[in-house]
C-alpha cells in the first residue's frame, strides 16, 4: 500500500509539468501597473504614451506612435475601448512572463488577452506583444 501511494505521488509529479516560477508580488504589481498605463493611454487616445510602454522590438515592428495607435485601434478594439477589463493569472511561459487579462470589448464580447512581457535593462517592464483569444477562459 504504501509503495502504491509513493509511486502515485511520483507519477503526479512527472505528469505535471513543469514548474511554473511564482512571480514576486512586486513583478505582479509593476506588470499590471504597465498594462494598465497603456489602457489609460488608449483610453486617451495618448499614443506616444501607449507606445513608450511597448519593448524595443515592438517599437522597431510598427515604427512609430501613430502607426501604433492606427493598428491598435482597428486590430484590437477590445483593448483599444473595453467595457470593462480584469487582470487573471501571471505565469512564466518559457522564461517569459505572461499576463492574463479578461476584456469585455465594446461588441459585449469577453476575450482573454495574454500579454508577453520583457523586463529591461533597468529592471522595468515592458510589453512585448498581446494575443488574442476569442474563446472566453474560465481560467482568467
């Protein structure tokens, strides 16, 4: 009996996966706090604001703010004008660190949008791109 339970507890713990590194509350708070500067910026239609929070390498993809601005507002609508956002879990995808956010988009639609972070040189966090899912997540 007992060796059927340690190998149970040894099957589970190779079958899981790996482990997902628990980010430090202060990495939650900054991430989030990003994400949600952007938000107010298109909310203001602000982009040079939006853009300044995107990574280098985004920068360099759409070139400037107002080109930024122009693909965020037609492609993403939902995170251009939302009705109402909720951030869900941070997870480490392959030493990348993934924010989930629910959007209800101004169509009353909801969508999770996972947003790939990059911390710069200066500790700071930046938002490396944002995909969409149009299946609602019960997982946010």
């Amino acid at each position: 009996m007992r060796r059927s339970i340690f190998m149970l507890v040894l099957l589970a713990a190779l079958y899981a996966g790996p482990a997902r590194a628990d980010p430090n509350a202060a990495d939650r708070s900054a991430i989030q706090a990003v994400i949600q500067q952007q938000l107010d910026a298109f909310q203001a239609d602000d982009g040079k604001a939006a853009f300044a929070l995107a990574s280098p390498g985004i920068r360099r993809q759409f070139g400037d703010a107002d080109n930024f601005l122009a693909v965020v507002r037609q492609g993403y609508p939902m995170v251009y004008r939302p009705r109402e956002t909720h951030f869900g879990a941070l997870d480490e995808e392959d030493g990348q660190m993934v924010q989930k956010v629910a959007f209800v988009g101004p169509d009353g639609v909801l969508v999770t949008a996972l947003y790939m972070m990059e911390r710069q040189p200066d500790g700071s966090w930046r938002i490396a791109g944002c995909v969409i899912a149009r299946a609602p997540s019960e997982n946010v």
